[in-house]
C-alpha cells in the first residue's frame, strides 16, 4: 500500500511539472560521458530534485519504480538512474556496455518544483 501511495505521488509530481517550461541550472553536470564498457556515475548539484526522469526526446521514457529496498528508480534502454528520497541532492548513473558501434545519446531530466535541469548522458 505504502509503495503504491508514493508512486501515484511520484506520479502526480513528474505530470506536475511535465507542464512546467522552466529549465534552469541546478548545479548538476550538463553532460556525461561514459566508455563503451559502460559503468557508474554519481551526480550531485546544488539544489535538491524530487524526480529523475530518462528520455530520449523522441516520445519514449522511462518510468519512476520503486525497489524492495526503498531507493527509487528510473530505467529506460541503457540507462538506469537511483536515487534514494524524493528531495535528493545525489543521483547515481548506471550504464550498460555499449555493443553497438554507434554513439548513443539519453536525456535525464532533473525536477525540483516547476524548475527542471537536463544532463545529456553520451555513451561510445
């Protein structure tokens, strides 16, 4: 019960700010890059967020989940996101080996009230 009532929170936050067309600096990095082979990242930035969202900027993205062990979760093609409260300062960045021989490019967008920071993750 208690998972279903925070994520139709975490729901209603993101729908929230969805409307929102405010993109301001946060403090966090406005890109990242990572190998081929893949690995972990952590962000922190100036201001805390209370929802990490992935997308590709072509309609498809992610959705928020929440884990057994209460952290939250954002996942979509590649990349995976985990944070661990809705108002967060850090944010870490997981990214699978890139098997392809082309650069790919996702887009996480940071959300704190009706502002939202974008970090461009780029991977060879």
């Amino acid at each position: 019960m208690r998972k279903s009532i925070i994520k139709t929170i975490l729901c209603f936050f993101t729908l929230l700010c969805i409307a929102c067309d405010k993109e301001v600096d946060l403090g966090y990095p406005l890109n990242i890059s990572f190998t081929k082979d893949g690995g972990e990242k952590t962000i922190t930035g100036d201001q805390p967020f209370t929802s990490a969202v992935i997308q590709d900027y072509k309609g498809n993205h992610g959705s928020i989940e929440i884990g057994e062990d209460g952290k939250l979760y954002n996942v979509y093609d590649w990349l995976r996101v985990e944070y661990v409260e809705l108002y967060n300062e850090e944010l870490k960045i997981y990214a699978n080996p890139n098997t392809t021989s082309r650069q790919r490019t996702l887009y996480i967008e940071l959300y704190s009230g009706q502002e939202y920071h974008v970090v461009k993750v780029t991977q060879n």
